[in-house]
C-alpha cells in the first residue's frame, strides 16, 4: 500500500509555512525598491488591491487543487485529465519552473550568508565599498557557503514536511517578524526618518502608469508564490478539516503585511542615510539594493551609534532577509521533491539527495558565469545583448513563466476540473463557503478576468524581454 501523505500538523503550522515561502527577498527587498520608485502610497494600494482581487483567487485555485488531489503539480494535473492530455504541459510547467527559480534564489541565498557573516566578523566597512561585491561573488569563498546551505536546506527537507518545513517556519517566521518589527521601530527613531515615511505614506499618483501596474502584479504574484507549484504542493498537505480559503486569506495578509513594513524600514533608512536623495535613483533592481547600497546605508548609521551598533544592525537585517530566503527555498524545493515521491516512488532521501545534486551543479553553473567563466558569462544572445546563464534562468523563470503558469492554472481549474469541483473541494472543511461572496466572487475572478489579465502581462513580457518590444 501506498505510504500516507504527510500533512501539516495544524493551522498555524500550514499558515506559518506557507508564509514562509511567501514572505521573501520579493517582500522585503523587491517591494520597498517598487514602492520607493513607483508613488509610494500609490503603488502600495494598487499592489495591495492586486493582491485581493487578482492574487488571492489564483492562490485558492492552486491550495485546492493541491488538497483535491493530494498530489505534486504534475501528478495534480495528470490525476484530473489524465496521463496523456495535453494539460500535463503544465505540470511539468509547475515543476520545472519552481526548479529553476530554487536555482537562482539559492545564488541570492548564498550571497546573503556571506553578508550576514560578512558583518558579524566586523567587516562592513569594507563591504560598503564600491568594488566589494564585485570581488565577493567571483571569490572562492562562496563556493563554502553553497556548500553550508546546500547541507543546511538538505537537512530541513529530509526531516519532512511536519518536522523540517513545519518546524522551520514556526521558529523562523515569529522570529522574523520579531526582528522586522524591531529594526523598523529603531529606523524610525533617528533623524530624518520621518521624510521616509512621509515618502512612503503619501501617495503619488502622477507616478502611476500601466508599467507600474505591471510592475505591481508581477510583484504581487511572485511574493505571494504564485504560478510556482508550490501552493499546489503546500495545498496537498493540508488536512480536510481546514478551511482552503480562509488559509490563504491569512497568508495573503501576512505577506502584504510583511511588504507593508519592509517598505516602513527600508525608505526611512534610506533617508536617514541621505535626506536629499533622489529615489529615481535607487536601482530597479533589488540585488543592487541589497549588496551594494544598504551596506553603505548601514555603515552610516555608525554616526548615531557607533561602528559596532551599526554592525549588529546590519547583520540582524542580513539575518531577517536570510531567514525569510531559507523558508522560501525549501518551500521551493519541496515542489520537486514531492514529484519524485509521489511520482518515480522514491524515498524522501533519495528525492532530496538527487535534487539536491541537480540543482548544486546548475547553482554552481550560475554562480560561475559572473565572469568566472566565459561559456556561462557569455551564455545566449538575446534581447539585444549577451546573457549569462544567471541571466537567463532569471529572465526565463523569474519573469516570464510566473504569469503563464497562472494563466494556466487558471484554465485549468475552471474549464477542464471545473467550477462545481472547486466549489465542492473549497466547501470541505468551510461549511459556510457555499453561497458566500467569496465564493460567487473566486468563480467569477477566475473565469473571466483574471486569466485575461494574466495572458496579456505573459504575451508583454515575452515580447519585451526577448524581442525588445515594449506595449507599454
Ligand atoms: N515569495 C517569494 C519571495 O517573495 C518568492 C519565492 C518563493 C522565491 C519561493 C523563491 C522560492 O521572495
């Protein structure tokens, strides 16, 4: 007989983990960067008007299907329409992408370690420096460090879903709420914080045009984990006695929240740092802002409290985002190595041990093409220029798939298992979603509008990204 399904232990353990892989370097780097960019308050309501009425829908179909099927991604897909339908296209879709995105994020993982332990061995000084980070991801330490985390996220995963994941994120997660909340109470007490906040908490409209709505859903959809099989797969362990809907309603919030106060630390530290500051200026990219302009911004707290408080700052902040990067990456990895369970039948340790070598060479093979070594710096021409395999993996991944994913998920669920499984499956555990408004609101959301948006955002990417085309 087929081995039981491992489950969540409780509620809180299922919200507290699927937080988990929510909450991330997306929120607390990537949102402050669009927010800082793109009107503040503006951005903030419309990201946060996303997240309720596009995001949460697309969240309760990919739990559902999951806990209906009690299978990964492609044995959820394949279960429903069978071995040989063509829908199984996007299982495999659910199975590679989060793969890959796992490949990429473990690079980001890997660089916040070396800056965490960077400023606790009382080195940010020099990690301020404009070279440093340059001369930090070409160094041979990393490949230490891959090495320590690689172990560490093998170990988490091979304990299981109740006792590596469960546990993980019910010690991680209130710590890192502990821990924003602190670092963010601090930022506000120095001088000039308040023009961060006034920054942050007054709305700029005129900011707002149809790249920063993209910008938002795109935003919204990858914090949340959308599109990444990985609610398909949290969904499947999660017991009938809960209620699908509610869970994914407090997983939103607490991710928007999370967002909501990364942007209350970051902006005010940035104009502590510098009153004057231009944000046009910030870097779109959350890379950059984490490794080359928040040291900076940290070293210049030592002014109000001296080099060492501004170290253990700086360390706690690597920490909180390190944290945050751990419990999304084994959420991520958990994707595959249910397929491998549920799927070619092998054992958890197996699963993890052959995944685990996968996605190490293909990280090394990222980490490598920052000019390490040509054939993956020089990776593929497109767009107009030469990318590296990093690149790639991020532009494919990252960027692209996520909608189409979505898009699909969305088809799926609604036109192919349809409407009155979903209804019945989101009724186990919720005597009161038959007739609710979220109920009435989900079917519709999902059949109409939602998967049309998803299309047109998948067919602008594709055409900007690989062709140079902006619709925009
Ligand atoms: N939601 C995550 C974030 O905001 C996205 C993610 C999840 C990335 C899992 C990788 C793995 O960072």
């Amino acid at each position: 007989m087929a081995e039981k399904r491992e489950q969540f232990r409780s509620r809180l353990g299922f919200i507290l983990a699927a937080a988990g892989s929510a909450v991330g370097i997306g929120n607390l780097v990537g949102f402050p960067v669009n927010a800082a960019k793109s009107g503040g308050a503006a951005f903030l309501i419309i990201y946060a008007a996303f997240v309720v009425f596009i995001c949460l829908p697309v969240m309760i179909a990919e739990m559902s299907l999951g806990r209906n099927t009690q299978r990964n991604p492609l044995g959820a897909y394949k279960s429903i329409a069978g071995d040989n339908s063509v829908w199984k296209f996007g299982g495999w879709l659910a199975l590679i992408t989060p793969f890959m995105i796992a490949v990429f994020y473990q690079v980001l993982t890997v660089w916040l370690l070396g800056y965490f332990i960077g400023a606790v061995s009382g080195n940010l000084e020099a990690m301020s420096q404009p070279g440093y980070f340059g001369d930090f991801i070409n160094a041979n330490g990393v490949f230490i460090y891959l090495g320590v985390l690689t172990l560490l996220i093998g170990v988490i995963l091979n304990s299981g879903v109740q006792n590596g994941i469960e546990r993980l994120a019910k010690v991680l997660m209130p710590s890192l709420f502990i821990m924003l909340i602190a670092l963010t109470a601090f930022v506000l007490t120095l001088p000039n914080a308040l023009k961060g906040i006034e920054f942050y908490l007054v709305p700029e409209f005129s900011k707002i045009d149809l790249s920063t709505v993209n910008i938002a859903l795109s935003q919204a959809f990858f914090s949340l984990s959308l599109g990444m099989g990985i609610l398909i797969t949290y969904g499947s362990y999660v017991s009938k006695k809960e209620s699908v809907a509610g869970g994914a309603k407090m997983v939103a919030m607490v991710d928007t929240s999370v967002a909501f106060f990364a942007g209350l630390l970051i902006l005010p530290a940035i104009f502590v740092f510098n009153p004057q500051i231009n944000t046009d200026e910030l870097s779109s990219s959350s890379v950059a802002l984490v490794f080359t302009f928040l040291p900076k911004i940290f070293l210049s707290l030592q002014g109000s409290i001296g080099f060492i408080g501004a170290s253990i700052f700086a360390s706690a902040f690597f920490l909180l985002v390190f944290f945050a990067a751990i419990t999304s990456q084994v959420s991520i990895l958990q994707v595959p190595i249910s397929a491998f369970q549920d799927q070619l039948k092998y054992s958890r340790f197996k699963s993890v041990l052959v995944l685990g070598a996968c996605a190490a060479l293909l990280v090394i093979a990222s980490m490598v093409s920052f000019g390490r070594v040509e054939f993956f710096s020089e990776f593929l021409a497109y767009g107009g220029k030469t990318n590296s395999f990093f690149d790639l993996v991020y532009d494919v991944f990252y960027e692209t798939i996520l909608p189409l994913n979505g898009l699909i998920v969305c088809l799926f669920v609604m036109y192919r298992w349809r409407k009155s499984k979903l209804d019945q499956e989101l009724s186990v555990g919720d005597d009161r979603y038959q007739g609710s408004f979220t109920q009435k609101y989900v079917n519709f959301a999902l059949s109409t509008f939602v998967p049309a948006i998803l299309l047109f955002v998948f067919v602008s990417t594709v055409l900007l990204k690989f062709a140079g085309i902006s619709i925009f």
